[in-house]
C-alpha cells in the first residue's frame, strides 16, 4: 500500500538497538498507543534476517495505528515492507539514488548534522524532511557533533519541514519547538520506559504550541 507523502510534524520515535522483537514491539505500541505517528526503525547491531523480522513487524503495527514508518538507512529493506519512506546520512545512498529506487510518493529524510549547507542541498533535490542535531548530549551518539539552535530557524526558509535530533529530552524539546523545529527525534527519552507516559509528554508540547 503506498499512502501519500504527508509532511512530518510533532514527536518522531526512533527504535532503540534491541534484539528481542516482542519486546520492541511491545515498546513501539505504548508509544503508537499515546499518539505517536512518525516511527524511524534504526538497529545499528542486528542481523538482516533480525531486522527484516523486526521491521515488518513494525509495519504491520505503524498500519494498525496509521502511523508511518521510516526506516534507516537501508533502502532495500524499506521497500520490502512497504514502509513509507526511509533516512538517510552522510554515509547512506545519495538522495537520487533513494528517490530512484522509492519513487515520488516515498518520504526521504536527511541528515544534516549541523551543516545548513548540506541542508540547503538536500531541499533542492528534493528532501522531504532534513535533520539537524545532536543539540544536546546524546548517550547514543557521544561523540556527535553539536548543532547550534539558531540553524533550525536559519532552515525554515529551506521549504521542507526541520527535525531536530540528539539527547532531547521533555525538559529540552520545547526550546527546539520555539527555535524552529517542526519535530524532534527522540530515543532513549521515549523508550527507557514503556507505559507511553513520555510518549503523551511530548505529544503535548505540540498541542500547546498550536493551542
């Protein structure tokens, strides 16, 4: 089923590295459940035939609650359970090369880190969404590179919605919504528990912005 592109906006989870499937179901559906409808799946450490198993059943889930699924990095993989589109990095397939093989109603998001430049880049070949971050300290990428706020606002002219990402938390993330972002990426905020408590934590700071 190919759904049309719909423009991200509000929280978007991204999976945590797990290798037990029915817990990361049971994790991805609390958080679906409270309100959540963009989903990144990103496994950095499992096995094809583990993340091919893991992503189609967070497809099947991302349908039951019409949510959309993006998968990282692995183009092969978002087109073999039909995801709605897929991220990519500095490292990943080029933008066209992604768009080629998804087609037109496919989203593509991109990493931008903190290079407006590379944004800029990404807008022209038709992103559908471009990442900045990390903006705080992140357990999950120590190392990242730092992000400045003022380039979620210097990116609104770009025409394509912004995502903020790295270490954001329900104490930060309203500072990134009032700098300019669009949505913000969380991992560790989000799936460190499991009862979705979180999950309507910062579903809310959207609705109050838009109250």
């Amino acid at each position: 089923m190919n759904r049309a592109r719909q423009p991200i906006k509000g929280l978007y989870a991204v999976t945590p590295d797990l290798a037990d499937t029915t817990a990361l179901v049971a994790k991805v559906e609390a958080v679906l459940n409270a309100g959540v409808r963009w989903l990144q799946y990103r496994n950095k450490t499992a096995a094809a035939s583990t993340a091919r198993a893991q992503a189609t059943a967070l497809s099947v889930l991302c349908r039951r609650y019409g949510a959309n699924l993006i998968i990282n990095d692995d183009i092969a993989l978002a087109l073999a359970v039909d995801a709605q589109g897929v991220h990519i990095g500095a490292d990943d397939a080029a933008l066209a090369m992604a768009r080629e093989q998804l087609g037109r109603h496919k989203i593509i998001g991109v990493s931008c880190y903190d290079d407006l430049q590379r944004a800029q880049s990404a807008a022209g070949q038709g992103a559908d969404y471009i990442a900045f971050g990390s903006f705080y300290a992140s357990s999950i990428k120590p190392g990242a590179v730092r992000a400045p706020l003022s380039i979620l606002s210097a990116a609104r002219g770009l025409g394509v919605p912004v995502v903020a990402i790295g270490g954001v938390t329900l104490a930060n993330a309203s500072e990134l919504i009032a700098a300019g972002a669009d949505a913000v990426a969380v991992i560790s905020a989000l799936f460190s528990v499991s009862d979705g408590a979180a999950a309507r934590g910062f579903c809310r700071l959207f609705e109050a912005q838009h109250a």
